[in-house]
C-alpha cells in the first residue's frame, strides 16, 4: 500500500538560498508532497500555497522563487510558470526571502571582511549610499578612518565624484566594495565633497521647498497672486513626506509601489502605507497624519477608485484640507463618475498617453494595450517625471491642481461633517479672516422635483434659514438635468482629435460646463447641511448620484422620501444608517424642520448613535475573526432559491473542489440556495476526508422584517443553527450582519445573485474586498444584483481563462467547479502577497481598530456564550471615543 501511495505522490525538494553566499550554503527546509495529476500542470501560485501550508514553520513568510540557474523570478511571471520548469535535477526548488528594495552586502576592497549590509535601489548615487552605509554599518561607523567606494576593477572613486555614479557603476553581485584607510589623502577631497554635497542638499532643499510653499489655488482663484504668506507652513516632522499615493489595493497595489520607487529614485520622499505602516505604531494616527502633512496627494484613479470606504473619505479629507491633488488616470473617460464633481477642475495625468497606446496597437498588442493592470516600467518612469515636471510648475501658477483654494479652507474645516486629525487646522492668514457668506442649507434634487424643492426652501426661509436649490425646473442645462461633467483639462484638449474623438461627445449639451459646477461646489462648501430629495429619477441621474458622492461625508445630509422606489445599493452605502424624513407622512414640515435645527446646532449634530454602532459593528468585527482564526476563507453568498439543475449541479462541483484546498474555510451568511448547497458539499467531503468540520455560519441575533423566504426564522424575528457547521450569532439585523461580513473576508463567492444579495456583495465591494461572480445559466440572474460592472472585471492573481468560465453558459459545470478553485487559490495568494505587515492586514480586511488591551474585558465577555449581543455597553466606551476620530479618514486602499 505504501508503496502504490508513493507512486501517486510526487516528493520535492526546498531549500532556502541565503543572499550572496554560495550554493552549498543553502539550507534544506525540507520536503513538500504533490499528486502525481498535478504536477505536471502545477503553477507557482499553487506551489507557493502548498509550501505554506505543509511546510509553515520554515518557510518564510515572504519568499521568490529561483529559476534552476538561480536567478529571480518576478511575482508576476509566477502564473505563466509550471513547477517542474524551475525543479532541478535533484529535484529540488529555490526560494530565497524577499524584501522591498535589494538586500547588498558592504565588503572590504578583497572581499574578505564584511562589513554588513544595506537596502538600496541600484539608481541611487553613491553620496546618498555613503550615508546609509555609515547608518547601517556600524564598524565602518565607528571607525575613524575614512572610506572610499571602489570600482569593479578596484580604483577608487574620489568622494567629489560621488555624485555623478550610482550603485550600478560599482555592484558585483549582491556586494559593492569600500577601501577604508588612514593612510589615503582625504582633507582636499573632504572639502571639495562638503562643498558639493551642500550644493547638492542645497537644491534638494529648493526644491522641496518650493513642494512646501505650492499655492492652495483652483480654477476659482487664478487670478490671486502665490505669495509666501498664502504658504501653508507645515512644520515638518520626522516621518512627512512629501507626496502620497493614495490607491485601490485591490487594483494597483503593485502600481503604487512601482511608481514609489521611480519617484524615490528622481528624489521625492513618498509616503506608501504598506511601506510606512509597522508594528508598534498605530495606523490610524500614521495616516491621518501623511494626509494632513503631506504637500502634495497623489491618487492612483483605477475605476474604483472613490467608490471604496477608504479611497472616498481620504481623497475627501486631503480635498478639504487644500492639498494640491495631482491624479493618475487609468479611466478611458475622465473625470470618474463618483468624483466628478471634485475632479471637474482638476488638472490630471494620464497612465498612457494615447499616442502611446496607439503606438503599442500599431505593434500587435492587441487589448494588452488598454490593460491596466499591465504597466510597464517605461510608462511609469514617464508618468513619474510628469509629476517631477508638475510640481516644477505649480508655485509658477502654470498648473493648479487642487481645490479648494485656501481662502475656503477656513469655511470647510468649521462645516466638515467628518472628524479631522488633531493636526489638520492650517495657518490662517491675514487673507482668509473674513467670514465666508452664502446660504447654510443646500437642497441636492432631481429638476422633475424641482418645485418640491422651492416649497421646502420657503419653509426653511419661514424659519430664518437661508437656502439654494440645485436644479430648476424647465432648465434643459441646470445641474440636476445632464449626465455628464466635463473636465476643464477635457475643455482644452477638445480641439486635439486623437484625444477626444473616443470619449467627448460632438453634442456639448449634454455636459456640465465648469463654471457649472463651481457654483455646486462653492454653494455646498459653504452650507452646514445638506437635504437630499430622493426620488426614482434623482436615483437614475449620473449627475445626481455624483452630487452625492461629491456631499458625503462632507456635509450633514439630511434625506427626504419623495417618492416610492427601490433603492440602489449605491445609495444605501451612501446614506448607510441615516434616518429617512418621509415627505408623504403627516407632520413632514414638523420633522423636517425639526432635524434642520438639529443639523445645525454644532452641538446636537454630533450624535452618539451613529458612532455607536460603527463601534458595534467594529467589536463585532474582531470578534468573528477571533473566533474563526484562520486568514484563508471564503464567504459564499448568491440567490436563496436554486431553480435549475445546471445551478445544482455547479455548486455541488464547486463545494467538492473547494474541500480539495487545504486549511481553507468557507463561510455563509445562513441563508437558503446556492450558499447552503455549496457550504453543504463541502462539509460532507470534509467529513469524508476525515477532517474537522470547516463552515461557519454568521447570522445577526434578529431581523425585524419577515425573511423567512430566505431564512429559518422565527416568529419572534431570531434565527435558528444551522445544521451543520458551526454557527456565530452577531450583529442586531441583516443589515449589520452583511457590513460585518464586508469588512472581515477579503473574498467573496457570489453565486447567481438576487435582489436580497446586493446589499452584502456592496459591502464588499466598498471595503475594497474582492466578489467572484458565477453564472450558472443564460438567465444572468448575477445582474439582479445592481451592483457596478466592474465587479466584472478580471483582479490580480487570477488566470484569465479561469475568469471567463465563470460567467460561460457553455462550460460544464465540472470546469466551473475548477476554475473557481483556482481562482480561490490565485486571490488568496495575491491578498497573502500585499501583506506587508500584520497591522497592515489587519487595516485592510476589517477596517477596524487593532488589538487593544482595553478590549481585552469586552473580548472575554463576547467568547463565554456562543451567542453574543454586541450592544453598547460601558465595557466598549472606549472603542467608541476611539471609532469618533476612526471612522473618518483611515484607509486599508
């Protein structure tokens, strides 16, 4: 018997290499086992798994694979490269750790000392280096002898010259070398370095400030003079840096710290949280503190980008605070639908210019061409010098980026409905001490209830409240009536046909002019709340949902029910838990003026509820993911009734492929249909595998509507075990149940979809997490869900033949069944590869707060009783005062 198991297993070999020492210096880590069916077909994302979890203790927890002739192989070729390919003759692989910048040894001018080791680009210039060696190096340090880089061929290079090499001009495989000596004559060279290091620092320090000193101005102020008073003096502390790149994780995490590097290399200071964010330090107040001290924001604007928790509310908080923003647009169409109105004025960068794309058309690229989530090195480098020129530009007035301008700043921080970093309030000079006027009431409606609007801003001037209507009825080009906004940077590229022949329509109608949109934006910078009219045609505008977007979370919003309607999950992610003020009802003016004053009272508009449930759901947050304690799961959610048997069939295929993964969990949210039959499945190979059970099942304690058509429910509105797996009660309603599951897995599993799944797949789709759409049958009932079509869209780490199977009524339910296995395992290696650090991971998946000893108490409460009532309590007073400056502006990207 052993022997016939021996011929179904295939034993190889991994050893670790070790930087810069030969290969009889590896360390063997041991051996991993593979079936013989798979591994002729095994791909380096499988393998990395499978080393992770057969050989956890050794293994690092970030590695590279080699190639047989031991050279590197990049993350992203890993999906291109079968196992047996990089398996040598001994049948062994190699893996070497992996860290952010290359790890070079400092030796002495023969090689035979070591002096220690350093982390550098190879771009940078020698003088830079001779600093972080004498940092890093502590017997070079403490010597007093001075030291001299050496060639390749061994002559040195005088210290004056340290300027014009770089690490390149001196590498020798992983080491560059140093001559240190007493005996070399070093006082003229000495003085003639000094001197040009300080010319040289001296223009670094001209050009950052020149960075310091950009000028808040907008379109709305070109004509106001940069002077040094307007400066924001910041002063600069230990960890400022001056550019921030703000991004999707799930779309251009590997973007962002590419073009970190290009815009380390030219010689920005580029804050990056995965590279900032380390153990011992508190993330929130880390970026809190990058956005309000860093002097220019620099948005990676992927088609998500704004429409995620964290990218919305930062690009929102470095907006209020006047940081000159300077996006990348990875759109075809500019500006993005939900940052419109921010963006209209805003002078941006392309990813590729479309002489460039077209240029790559031109040499058979095909779609790789408009791929974005292909970037090669030379469109960085350029979109990094662009920037460098940018900046150039900006204290000249050439180029304004960012609104509003500083004589608005004053207005906005005193109105902003958010919670603001202790730093945040900026210097007010002399310009700025006038109190803005203008009305203190905005009414955001469709022009259809435009007369609805003006009744209400009668009441509101009854009261003594000043008001402004969006929209006017009649008014073919009033702001609530069109669909589109154009780009002032659109507006000037318009007579360039290559540029605008794709994405500007001949007809300008049906566009927003700038000046359009100033007079939103000024009229909402300067109001203290905002009434939202809602309504089945406000909810169906482009332009109506963008002046949402714009006013969340800036502004109090006040939302009025006009009308019957099905409410969108934008919408429901937007407005979230605020209460409704039914027009239709008796005592609506009562109401409605009622909340005005409330919103108004800078006292009473700061309501504890709001921050006592995003405490719940945070506590309830960890909670889960204390209890199930594994990082790699899947949450499993579709349609509640399966109603083919092609759909039967698919998600039994899928539950048997998943139970072949090892360590995986999958988790539902207990309800009817295509999750239980998959979860079902699973369990039962599970079982048969011998294995402990691996389902969990996460229902809130009640649900006050009837949804026993979805749910075991009971009369009294609580919710019954499942029986099977285990099951975890938290959360008051479905409503909380579905944020909570949002926040804690990085995956989601949607099968088929339906109306009741929407608001739980927007979930995950606004905590930046990733949903893996499977349509069983030509119905396409996943487009049930309303939810954007870029959760269509391919993510990182997944084979795009795998991805197309998905949604092909064509292919077997079999193949399905495959294909989202592989699926699974590619996203859970991705997500596994962007984790720096456990608090950054920690930031992504949950959005709440990390680990605190104060919590320790609640904690032990929630684990005594399976079932667990997470309700305000004094035992989470904390979390609460915590979660008021928490819930605004932190970001997982």
């Amino acid at each position: 018997m052993s022997l016939m198991q021996a011929k179904e297993v295939e034993m190889v070999n991994v050893s670790l290499i070790h930087h810069g020492l030969p290969a009889s210096e590896d360390t063997c880590l041991g051996v991993v086992i593979i079936p013989v069916q798979q591994w002729q077909d095994l791909r380096l994302p499988t393998l990395r798994v499978m080393l992770r979890h057969q050989l956890s203790q050794v293994v690092p927890q970030r590695f590279i694979f080699y190639s047989k002739a031991r050279y590197e192989i990049q993350y992203a070729q890993e999906k291109d490269i079968l196992c047996s390919q990089i398996c040598d003759f001994n049948n062994t692989i190699l893996i070497r750790n992996s860290y952010d910048l290359p790890k070079l040894f400092v030796k002495n001018h023969d090689g035979t000392e070591i002096y220690g080791h350093i982390f550098s680009t190879f771009c940078s210039t020698l003088v830079d280096v001779r600093d972080t060696v004498i940092s890093s190096c502590s017997q070079v340090a403490a010597s007093t002898s001075k030291f001299h880089f050496l060639h390749p061929d061994g002559s040195l290079i005088p210290v004056a010259m340290e300027t014009r090499f770089n690490v390149h001009h001196i590498l020798r495989k992983h080491e560059i070398r140093i001559f240190v000596s007493d005996h070399v004559s070093w006082d003229s060279g000495d003085t003639h370095t000094q001197l040009k290091r300080k010319s040289f620092e001296s223009v670094v320090e001209q050009a950052r400030a020149k960075t310091l000193r950009l000028s808040f101005t907008s379109s709305k102020d070109i004509d106001r003079k940069p002077t040094d008073e307007t400066a924001v003096r910041t002063p600069v502390q230990q960890d400022s840096k001056q550019l921030l790149i703000s991004y999707v994780r799930a779309e251009a995490a590997e973007h962002a710290v590419n073009l970190k590097r290009k815009l380390t290399e030219i010689g920005f200071s580029v804050y990056l949280d995965v590279h900032e964010i380390k153990s011992g330090i508190d993330w929130q107040d880390s970026l809190n503190y990058a956005v309000s001290n860093c002097q220019v924001f620099i948005p990676l604007v992927t088609p998500r980008y704004g429409e995620t928790q964290w990218t919305n509310r930062e690009v929102k908080l470095a907006d209020v605070l006047g940081k000159p923003i300077l996006p990348i647009s990875f759109l075809e169409e500019w500006p993005p639908r939900c940052l419109a109105i921010q963006f209209a004025t805003t002078q941006f960068i392309r990813w590729k210019t479309q002489e460039q794309i077209e240029k790559e058309l031109a040499g058979g690229k095909g779609a790789d061409a408009r791929d974005i989530r292909l970037w090669d090195h030379q469109y960085i480098e350029f979109v990094a010098k662009e920037i460098e020129h940018r900046l150039k530009t900006m204290k000249s007035g050439q180029t304004s980026m960012s609104k509003p301008a500083l004589t608005r700043m004053k207005t906005l921080l005193k109105t902003f409905a958010g919670r603001l970093p202790a730093n945040a309030t900026p210097v007010i000079t002399s310009h700025d001490t006038e109190e803005m006027s203008g009305p203190k009431i905005v009414i955001c409606v469709h022009p259809d209830q435009a007369n609805f609007a003006f009744e209400l801003r009668g009441w509101l001037e009854e009261a003594g409240h000043n008001s402004w209507v969006s929209a006017v009825q009649g008014e073919p080009l009033s702001l609530g009536d069109a669909d589109k906004i154009r780009s002032s940077q659109v507006v000037d590229l318009i007579a360039l046909k290559k540029e605008t022949s794709k994405n500007i329509a001949v007809n300008t109608g049906l566009y927003i002019t700038p000046k359009q949109v100033q007079v939103f934006q000024e009229a909402v910078d300067k109001a203290a709340l905002v009434i939202i009219i809602l309504s089945k045609a406000f909810t169906q505008s482009k332009l109506c949902l963008q002046q949402v977007f714009y006013c969340e979370h800036r502004k109090l919003l006040l939302p009025v029910l006009y009308d019957e309607f099905r409410f969108p999950s934008w919408l429901k992610m937007l407005i979230r838990t605020k209460r409704l003020i039914d027009a239709k009802k008796e005592g609506f003016r009562q109401a409605l003026l009622m909340q005005v004053e409330r919103g108004l009272d800078p006292t009473a508009k700061n309501c504890l509820e709001t921050d006592s449930q995003e405490a719940n759901i945070a506590l309830a947050v960890h909670y889960v993911k204390k209890s199930l304690q594994v990082k790699e799961c899947v949450y499993v959610t579709g349609t509640s009734k399966i109603l083919s048997t092609r759909s039967e069939d698919v998600c039994k295929s899928i539950g048997r492929h998943l139970a072949k993964l090892d360590n995986l969990f999958v988790v539902t949210g207990g309800c009817y249909g295509t999750s239980e039959l998959v979860a079902k499945v699973f369990n039962e190979d599970k079982e048969q595998q011998g294995s402990d059970s691996n389902v969990w099942h996460i229902l809130p304690e009640m649900e006050a509507q009837n949804v026993k058509e979805h749910y075991n429910q009971g009369a009294d509105g609580t919710f019954a075990l499942k029986d099977f797996g285990k099951t975890l009660f938290c959360g008051n309603s479905l409503w909380e149940r579905e944020a909570i599951a949002g926040r804690c897995f990085q995956i989601c599993l949607l099968i088929e979809g339906g109306t009741h799944s929407a608001h739980e797949v927007e979930e995950f789709v606004w905590s930046d997490h990733i949903v893996v759409p499977v349509c069983c049958s030509n119905g396409a009932t996943v487009g049930d869900v309303k939810i954007s079509d870029k959760m269509y869209q391919m993510p990182p780490g997944v084979n795009e033949r795998d991805w197309k199977c998905l949604n092909d009524p064509q292919t077997s339910a079999e193949e399905i069944g495959l294909a989202v296995s592989r699926v699974i395992t590619g996203l859970l290696q991705h997500c596994q590869n962007q984790v720096d650090s456990p608090r950054k991971s920690r930031l992504h998946q949950t959005g709440s707060i990390p680990e605190d000893p104060e919590s320790e108490e609640a904690e032990t409460s929630a684990s005594a009783s399976e079932s667990v009532s997470l309700s305000p309590t004094k035992k989470n007073a904390a979390w609460i005062a915590k979660l008021r400056s928490l819930q605004t502006f932190i970001h997982p990207h």
